[in-house]
C-alpha cells in the first residue's frame, strides 16, 4: 500500500483595525480613516445611534457611512474581514453630522432686490447666505444671520443671480449648503411711443426692451374700460378704441420672476365722435342754417355742403354753427366732422336738405281760340311736377303733369283767367311763389288753327272744360246721315243734312294728362266736340279739325268717349264710342342706393301695387334694365360700373307687356365709393341731378 499524508490548511480572521480619526463633511454621512490591516480584503463600517445602527462593507481607508441623521452623534467601530472571518470591533469613535443645508424660498419683490427665506435647521446656531450674478460679473455679498430670512437690495433688474446659504452650529462648524438660482424681475419698459391710427381707431405703442424680460402686456385704461394687449416684441397694437375719449396707455414687462412696475402712463386723446343733433333750416330764403352739438376733444368742426350738381362747399369753425347760401331746385347733402390733433371723427349720419323747386322760366299763355288757352314755360330745377291753375271767377282748371306745356279748354267764354304755374317736389312741395299771366277768352266762337309745335306730336294741343255747348245744336232724328230733313229748327223751316259720325277714333295717350284724339272726317260735318268722361271729372275740345289733344286727363282712369259732329248749320249727330282707359300712372319718389362698388337699387313709390313696372338705366359705360316681380317697388342692378351719369327711367308696364314712354328721366350720378373728399365718402344714397341742368359732370 501506498501512505497517502492528509494536509489540513486553516485561515484565521485578521486583527483588529484602529480608527485614526471620524469625521462628518455633509449631514448624512461620516467618513472614517484607520491603519491597513494586513490579510484583511474588507471593512465593515458600523454607526450605531442608540439601539439603531447603519452598516456598509468598505475596500480601504476612508470608508464612508450613508444615511445618517443630520446634527446626530453617532459612536463608529470597524471590523476587518477576510476569508477567515471578521474581526472583533475597534474601539468606538464618537462622531457627530453636521447641520442640514436650508431649504430656500427666493422671489424677486421688485426689479431690484431678491427676498431669501427657509425654515429653521435643527440644531443650527446662524445662518450663512451669499449671492453673485450667475454670469460672474460683479461682487459677491454674503450675510450672515440668526434670522431665517433676508433681502439683497440694489441689484440689477432682470438679472440671474445665484444664491448659496447654509447653517453653522455653536462651534461654528458649516452644514450642508443649498444652491438656487433666481432672476430679478424685470425693470419697467422705458421711452413709451404711442402713435394713433384715426381711420382704425387703434393705437400702436412701442417702447424700449427691459433687461431681462420675456414678455409684455400693454393696457390702455379710459375710467373703467381697460383695453389690453400682450406681446414678446417691442411692439403692439391696441385695437377698438372709441372716440371722443382718453386713454393712459402703460407697458409692464414679466418674466419668470414676476413683473415689473408699469411704465409711467402715456395720456392719448382719440379722435371726437361724429357731431349729432344736427339741425338743417332756412333762416331766411337763399341761406341755410347748419347747427349741431359739440362733442368731447373736438378743437373745430369743417362742414361739407355737396348739392346735387356735384358743387362742393366747406364751412371751419370752432363754434358749433355754420351758415351756406343756398339755390333753389337743389339737394345738398350735408355732413359734419369734428377734429383734433389725433384727426377727423368717424363719418356720421349724412343728412339732406332739399330746397322749394324753382319757378318755371319762360312762362307763356297764349289764347288759342275763344275758350282755349296754350301754357308753356321752360323746365324748373327741382320740379318733379308741374300743376298749372287757371282761376276765374266760376272757379279753378287744374292740370298735373310732369311735361311742360298744358292746353287748357273748352273755359268759360268772356272770362279773364289768372293763370300760373307751380313747381312740384315730392321733398318741398308746391313753390306757389310762382308769378302768374292774366289772361281773358273771348265770346263763343271756333278758331280754326293748324297743328302747333310746342310738343313731339303734331297734333293741335286743346284741352280743358268747355263753355256751354253750341248756339246752334241740331239733334237728328233717324237714319241715315246727309240724307234727312232738319225738324225742329228755330226759325223759318229749312232743308239740311245730318252730319255723319266718323267710322274710326284713335286715342293715343301722348303724357300722363294729355291724350290725342283723332277721327275720320265725319260727311257733313265742320266743327267736333269730343268730350271724355269719368268720375273724376271731364275733358272736352271744340275743334274745326279731326284731332285734338285734351288736356288734365286722370292716369289709370276709365272714361266714356262722345263725339259731336256738327253741321255748318248747326245740326248735330252725337257719336259714341267704346269705353277709354288711360294709362297707369307714373311711379313717384325714384331714388338710388348704393348695394356695394358695383351694385345700386333703384326704388321708387308705386301708384298701384297690381301694376308692374320696368326700370332702364343708360349711360356712357353700358344700359341695363331690371323688371321686379309684380307688387314690388324696387329693383337690383348687381353689376353696374362706377363714375358715370346714368338716366333712369322707371316706367308702368302694360298687359300687353309694352311701356310706356313718357315717364320722367332722372339722371344720377353713380360715384366710386371713397373717392369723394367730403362727406361724399360713405353716402348711401346717390346724388341725383334735373335732367333739364346737367351739361358737365365730375367724377366725384
């Protein structure tokens, strides 16, 4: 046998280590320092607090323990280990942590100063804070204090600071510091510029950059209506501000601290209100009166007269008046502005003040025959229509027309007649004003007369109420005309013919009061009286020819027809005919307005609601026309050029569809919207001019 030697190999734990020294740096911790054991791989730490104690396994000299109490004193042993064991305990070593660091409450109570607070630290005898611009510029300060807050006064606004605190105990022995950062608010923003938009009603403000600030709000305040907005630009606009007020406009700048003191108020007066109240009349004929109240920051007004030709006029006050001469026949648009440094008020309420319609020139009355008298006279500014009145001593002939001529018959013989004519507007009313012609008719007799001039048609213009009937009227019996004998006849017995009725009467309609009349020759007649009738009155000629034109016939009235034809002895065939209806009446009141650049509506009163109407407009630019639906009075033209002079004719249509021609032409003139300088910028309602005046027209 083989002797095998068994070899037993023993470890043994390593000595004892001896703790030089124990010491704490921060508040949680110890850190120890000893001699290297040799054989020894490890230490094991031991920080023992009463029955409590904290552990750690360490590889060498220092070793430090964790997660300890702070301010606490703690007895510190070690044990060497190796593979053989550990060691028994060093001797203890007494150490204590030092002082928790304060917990910091930093603001910035203004753009100068930093405000530092914390809590009270266990066990701590004073207070250590210091602070230093984050960039390194400058000094440090530093405090000390029992005190558990303090203020660093005469910094720079908006500026990063670093503050660094920290507790000593009765030894003086530091604890834990705490570091913090804060920026001081920012300064308030300097050299505020407030600039004003009047057409906007906005203002633009701007003002220099403050040191550190991120954004800025800016606050127009006017008692207690305050008007913000917020920027991060140097720059900013306030919108919506009002007339007639003040405003004190600041600019307070923030930042993550807070923000600043507003900046010193800039005073901004807006500009004043639209004048109002204000009252258009006639002091006196020829001058007119504008008179208004004053308004808040008005320094003076301008007043804007435009008349309907397109003349403009201006009145600069600083009182609250303005007087304008004045002319007959016109519209004038009126408006007024306030004014002061920041501008012109916003564009009010544009009124219009229309004058009494001048009287017609040229006035003549020319006796035609026994019982009939022509009127004619030159067209009147302003005059819409015109009511020519013969008055005599059994009453009064009246004749309503928008033409310029009438034809006054069948009047009283032997009779003088005063005889005027008055303008008519729908605005004004009658200027009775007007002079007027005496004028006396003569006994019965007939004139024969040829066809006058004094209209488009070449027709005799005779018209009126007529004397009372023939000396010598003849009724015939019977049958058969210019075939029987006379019966009944004053005087000695005679043979005679009865005259023929004519077989054909046209009447033609020539303006709303005026209607031809014309006939076949009747055989055996000379003269005719033709003679319409209705409830409202009648119309009657006496004539030598087979026409005649009768005057103040009623529109859209239903008349009976007769004729007499009667024989150069006297003898007479009364003629019926079939019923007479005149044509509807022209609408009144035609105005414009404007929709848009390129829209109007034309609007007028009608006489009839059932009728229907068609609406023309003509000018240099283009024609264009608009029928509404039946019972509307006004019509839309969507698309229609700016800056031109257009007629406008609206005009009844018949149930045949045809209209009719002779309703009165307006011209208006259809500006661009904001190319007039006055009040002619925002007007509504388009100027319109007599057709009888315009010659030249500017572009307003």
């Amino acid at each position: 046998l083989k002797d095998y030697r068994h070899t037993c190999k023993c470890s043994i734990a390593p000595d004892i280590p001896v703790i030089d020294q124990a010491y704490s740096k921060l508040s949680n911790s110890i850190t120890v320092e000893w001699r290297a054991v040799p054989g020894a791989t490890s230490y094991l730490l031991t920080a023992q607090d009463g029955d409590s104690f904290i552990e750690t396994v360490v590889a060498n000299s220092p070793g430090t323990v964790t997660g300890l109490k702070p301010a606490t004193l703690y007895r510190i042993t070690i044990r060497s280990i190796n593979s053989g064991g550990k060691s028994q305990p060093s001797p203890f070593r007494k150490a204590k942590t030092v002082l928790a660091a304060p917990i910091l409450s930093v603001s910035s109570p203004s753009c100068d100063s930093i405000a530092v607070s914390w809590k009270a630290v266990y066990m701590a005898a004073g207070f250590s804070v210091s602070l230093m611009r984050s960039d390194g510029l400058g000094r440090m300060l530093k405090e000390n204090t029992t005190n558990t807050s303090l203020i660093f006064t005469n910094l720079d606004p908006g500026t990063l600071y670093t503050i660094k605190a920290y507790a000593w105990n009765v030894n003086g022995i530091p604890g834990d510091d705490f570091t913090y950062n804060q920026r001081t608010s920012p300064n308030a923003p300097a050299d505020v510029q407030v600039a004003f938009n009047s057409g906007a009603l906005r203002a633009i403000v701007s003002w220099m950059p403050a040191e550190g600030a991120l954004t800025y709000s800016v606050t127009a305040s006017s008692g207690l209506l305050k008007l913000k907005c917020n920027t991060s630009s140097a720059s900013c606009t306030v919108p919506s501000l009002q007339c007639g007020s003040e405003y004190y406009v600041s600019v307070t700048a923030y930042n993550d601290a807070g923000s600043s003191k507003p900046s010193d108020a800039v005073s901004l007066k807006t500009i004043p209100c639209a004048p109002v109240n204000i009252s258009i009349e006639e002091d006196e004929s020829g001058h007119l009166l504008v008179s208004w109240s004053s308004v808040n920051f008005g320094h003076y007004y301008v007043v804007f007269v435009k008349s309907d030709d397109g003349l403009e006029v201006h009145c600069n006050t600083s009182h609250t008046r303005c007087h304008f001469q004045s002319d007959c026949g016109f519209t004038y648009f009126i408006s007024v502005f306030a004014y002061n440094k920041a501008g012109q008020s916003p564009l009010g309420d544009v009124f219009n003040y229309t004058t009494a319609p001048c009287c017609p020139g040229d006035f003549q009355a020319v006796l035609v025959s026994s019982d009939t008298v022509q009127v004619s006279w030159a067209p009147a500014r302003g005059a819409e229509v015109y009511e020519t009145r013969a008055v005599g001593w059994r009453g009064a002939v009246l004749c309503n027309d928008s033409a310029t001529a009438c034809t006054l018959s069948a009047l009283q013989c032997s009779t003088r007649y005063n005889i005027a004519v008055y303008s008519f507007s729908e605005a004004r009313g009658s200027n009775t004003s007007c002079a007027s012609k005496d004028v006396a008719t003569e006994k019965n007799r007939l004139v024969k007369v040829g066809p006058t001039n004094h209209t488009s048609t070449e027709y005799t213009s005779v018209s009126g109420q007529g004397c009372g009937g023939l000396k010598y009227e003849r009724s015939i019996e019977g049958g058969g005309c210019g075939k029987r004998r006379c019966s009944a006849c004053h005087g000695p017995a005679q043979m005679s013919l009865a005259p023929c009725c004519p077989n054909d009467l046209i009447l033609t309609q020539v303006t709303q009061s005026v209607t031809n009349i014309s006939w076949s020759v009747g055989m055996g007649a000379q003269t005719y009286v033709t003679t319409l009738e209705s409830p409202k009155g009648q119309a009657k000629c006496h004539t030598l020819q087979n026409y005649c034109l009768l005057g103040c016939i009623t529109c859209g009235t239903n008349y009976t027809v007769s004729l007499k034809a009667i024989s150069e002895t006297g003898l007479t065939s009364t003629c019926t005919y079939q019923g007479y209806s005149s044509s509807a009446c022209c609408p009144s009141g035609v105005k414009l307005y404007r929709l848009g650049n390129n829209g109007i509506r034309v609007y007028w009163r009608a006489s009839d609601e059932m009728i229907s109407y068609n609406t023309d407009v003509h000018g240099s630019k283009g024609n264009f026309t608009c029928t509404p639906s039946s019972g509307l009075s006004h019509c839309d033209i969507t698309e229609i050029p700016c800056g031109d002079v257009y007629t406008v004719v609206v005009s009844p249509v018949t149930d045949k569809g045809l209209k009719l021609t002779f309703c009165p032409r307006k011209i208006y003139s259809v500006t661009c919207s904001g190319s007039s300088v006055g009040m002619g910028k925002s007007t509504q309602y388009i100027y319109s001019r007599s057709m009888m005046f315009v010659k030249h027209v500017s572009i307003m």
